[in-house]
C-alpha cells in the first residue's frame, strides 16, 4: 500500500515539475539563441538645437520600441522556442512588453535601454535560420545591424518572479465544454430566429 502511494507521489511531482516549467515557473537550460537588439548607429545626425524626444519622433526606425521586441518575440516563439527571457524578465503568457515614455518595460520592469538582449531556449539552428530568413523579422528593421542573433549551446532562463494573481478565472467544471456548446447552440438558434 505504501509503495502504491509512494509511486503517485512522485508521479505528481513529476507532473508539477512539468507544470511549473511549461508555465515559466522555475529556471530551465538548454541548447537556443541569443538575439540583441540595438538602435542604430547609422541615424541621421540631430539638427542643433532640436530636442531629444523630437528627434525620436521624427527618426523612430532608428531606435528600438516595444513593437520590435514583441516582433522578434512572436518569431521566436513561432520558430519553435521553448522558453525565453528579455534581459532577464522570463515570458511567460502574462508577460506584457510596452512602451512606458520612453523606456520599454517586459513584467511591468523597465529594460536598461538599447540593447535589448533576448534569450531563448529551443533548437538553435531552426531558431536562428527563422530570424534570418529572407523576407523575415530582420528586413524589418532599416539597419541590418540593429538585430544580431548567436547560437548558444547552453543558455540558462530565469524563473518569472512576478506576480500571477487570479481575480476572474476559475477552474471550469468538469461539464464547462458540453455546457459552452450548448450555449453557443442557443445563441446561433436565437440569432438565426431575429434574421
């Protein structure tokens, strides 16, 4: 009896250990790519006189924005990445990355500027030749040399530490799929009575 227990003790805790990583709970290594992004160094030169944040407004593909980062996030993720962090700030599904003035934030904390440094975890190869391709996440930026990505073959992610409250979401009943059919059933029938 004690070794049944035993076996489903740890059966459990393997399924948690698993949990807990897909979820971006705890530290994980593994072979991926690091990808740096920096603004240009090619920009045109500030005309005398004109401050910093009209300069910025008129020469925003020079510089980095949260947009990029998200960019080069989504291709990453689609390139098969396991896990990633942005300066250390692992993504998880909560993960926001924002512009806040003029300081982009990954988890609500502020990145330390240009560059932006992007770790990921999966197949380096695969990774690095979907940032590379033709076509791809790197002709979008109008200096070849704001993107740079290096294979690795050990990387180690951080945990996430932030936060991951729940004041909505509540586990659905066991019967929550029959229920949402039956309720999209009534909704069609309803909406195909008004037509």
């Amino acid at each position: 009896m004690a070794t049944g227990g035993g076996n489903s003790t740890k059966v459990v805790a393997r399924e948690l250990q698993t949990v807990s990583t897909l979820a971006g709970l705890t530290p994980v290594t593994g072979p991926g790519v690091i990808v740096t992004l920096r603004d240009s160094k090619k920009q045109p030169e500030k005309p005398t006189g004109m401050s910093d944040t009209a300069w910025q407004e008129l020469t925003p593909d020079y510089l980095i924005h949260d947009a990029n980062i998200r960019d080069v996030v989504n291709e990453l993720k689609n390139a098969g990445a396991e896990a990633i962090s942005i300066n250390d700030q692992r993504v998880v599904s909560s993960t926001a990355i924002r512009c806040v003035g003029n300081n982009v934030h990954v988890n609500a904390v502020p990145t330390a500027g240009s560059p932006v440094v992007i770790r990921a975890i999966g197949d380096p190869d695969l990774i690095q030749s979907g940032l590379l391709m033709r076509g791809g996440i790197k002709d979008h930026f109008v200096d070849p040399e704001m993107i740079n990505v290096d294979k690795a073959t050990l990387l180690t992610l951080p945990a996430f530490s932030g936060a991951t409250p729940l004041r909505f979401a509540k586990p659905a009943p066991e019967k929550a799929e029959q229920t949402q059919r039956q309720s999209e059933a009534t909704e069609k029938a309803i909406q195909g009575g008004t037509q």
